[in-house]
C-alpha cells in the first residue's frame, strides 16, 4: 500500500504532467489537437465506465493505479476523466484563451495548491483547503491567466478559479472548476 502523503505527491505529479493538454490546445493546431483531444476524452470515459462496471477491468485498474487512486474513486469516475470532461466542456462552450485558462487552473493551479497546503498549508480553513494552499493556487492561477487573457480578466478568473476549487461542490472540482469559473469568467470578462 502507498503511503497517502506519498499517493498525494504522485496525484499532484500527475496533474502537472496533464499540463500538455492545454499546451497542445494552444500550440498546435485545431486539425492536430481536436482528434487527440477528442479521442483522449472517449478512450478515458470508456475505460473509466468499463472499469466501474466489470470486476476484472477494477482488478486490473485497482493495481496499475494504486499510486494515485484516492478511495472514494473506488466507486465513481477518476478525477482525471473529470478533468477530461470539463476540459471538453470548456474547449466546446467557451472561447479559446478562457478555455486555455481555466485548463491551466486545473492542471497548474489545482497542483501546486494541493502540494502548497499539504506541505506549508498554514491554517486550515473550511472545506479542509489550507491558506498557504488557497494563496498559492491563487498566484499560479493569476500567472496562468495572463498567458492567455489581460490582467483584469487573469486576476478575475484567478479568483473564480480558486473560489470554485475551494468550494465543495459536486461532482468533482476537475470538473467544476473549467465548467463555472470558466462560465463565470466569460459572462464577466467577455
């Protein structure tokens, strides 16, 4: 069995590592990036379906991933296939740089607060986030954000972004941070 601080560490490397995803959406172009990307969301959701539903697929699934599994994933969709799905929605329903943005929340942002606040977190404030954490993924979202939008729309989304991540809100915050901070930042900044 990992030990959790060390299953945490890897999460976060993980997610780091996921960064391609938004470079590939910003770098290469549509023709290249929509199939890989597509495809990526299909093949995740199939195998992350097939994995909730047949006990040989959970076995198998259960080993290769017990570096970064968390418990609860047992029993619902990896937090990476929400990653996937929010991505989708936020590369279908909004413009590109809020799209571009709100993917660097997730991948940069989310990683460095949860390695921030596990390791320095300082205070600890609702919903179990930490201040040092909360802080931190609110700088990297804000340096995300001006990568791809002005300043007072990265500031902004930096806010949004770290506000819905902060929240408690279902499903998951892969999921919910690109889908309503990326709303909220279009309805505000568009």
């Amino acid at each position: 069995m990992t030990h959790p601080r060390l299953r945490e560490f890897w999460r976060r490397m993980v997610h780091l590592a996921t960064v391609i995803i938004p470079i590939g959406v910003w770098l290469w172009p549509a023709s290249v990036w929509r199939p890989l990307f597509w495809g990526t969301v299909v093949v995740f959701l199939l195998f992350d379906l097939a994995r909730l539903r047949i006990e040989a697929v959970r076995r198998a699934s259960r080993r290769a991933l017990a570096a970064v599994l968390r418990g609860y994933e047992e029993r619902r969709l990896l937090g990476f296939t929400w990653m996937l799905l929010g991505f989708a929605a936020a590369v279908a329903f909004y413009p590109r740089p809020v799209a571009l943005a709100v993917m660097a929340y997730v991948t940069v942002g989310d990683a460095v607060a949860g390695l921030v606040g596990r390791n320095w977190g300082g205070p600890t404030l609702p919903f179990g986030k930490t201040l040092g954490g909360t802080l931190a993924g609110l700088a990297v979202n804000t340096a995300a954000g001006l990568l791809f939008l002005d300043w007072p729309a990265a500031l902004a989304g930096a806010c949004l972004g770290s506000l819905v991540e902060w929240l408690p809100l279902p499903p998951d915050d892969n999921f919910t941070v690109p889908v309503i901070a990326g709303g909220l930042l279009w309805a505000c900044c568009a």
